[in-house]
C-alpha cells in the first residue's frame, strides 16, 4: 500500500483527520469532504464504469448523473459526489458489478 499525495486540491483543506483506502493506496481526508473531492484531489479524472463497459468521469457533482459510481465498503454504485468520508473507509474505483460477478 503506498500513500497518495493530495495535488489538486482547489484551495488549502483544513486539518487532516484520518486516512482511507482508495484503490488500495492510503490518503489522507478531512471529515465533512466527500469521496469525489478526494478524488479529484489526487488527480483521479475517470472513477467509474458504466454497465457497458464505459469509463466515465463525475459530470454534475451533486447527485443527479450517477456517473461518479464508486464502490464503497462493498456496496456498488455508491455516488461519490454524495458520500461523506468517514473513518476505515474503502474506495474502489472503475468497478463494474457486471463484469466483476460473471452477471452478462
Ligand atoms: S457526479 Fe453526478 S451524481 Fe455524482
């Protein structure tokens, strides 16, 4: 597991508070931020992967696209502009349900 350094984030973020696992790499969150700004925070543009096999980046940014599905502590198609960081939380990103459990 290697640490991701935070490059883009728009503005200085306030205290760092706990860690999470995207792709299995450690970065460091602030609580309150959601797992998309951590996203773009490391430079991270395309996240998902549509049931058609599509790579996709995040469009709207608040809710209304669902192209920002990630795979949060298990669960599939969690939107990441709507979820808050939260402590031991495991991100997965590009993860297709479909293709990933033989479904098609
Ligand atoms: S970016 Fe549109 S729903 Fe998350």
């Amino acid at each position: 597991m290697t640490e991701i350094t935070r490059l883009y984030d728009i503005q200085p973020i306030g205290p760092i508070n706990f860690p999470i696992l995207v792709d299995n790499n450690q970065v460091m969150v602030m609580s309150g931020e959601t797992v998309l700004s951590v996203l773009t925070a490391i430079g991270l543009r395309t996240i998902s992967e549509n049931d058609n096999y599509q790579e996709l980046g995040f469009y709207c940014a608040m809710g209304v696209c669902h192209s920002c599905h990630v795979q949060i502590n298990d669960r599939y198609k969690r939107r990441a502009c709507l979820t808050l960081v939260r402590p031991d939380m495991v991100v997965v990103t590009k993860v297709n349900r479909i293709k990933k459990e033989g479904l098609k």
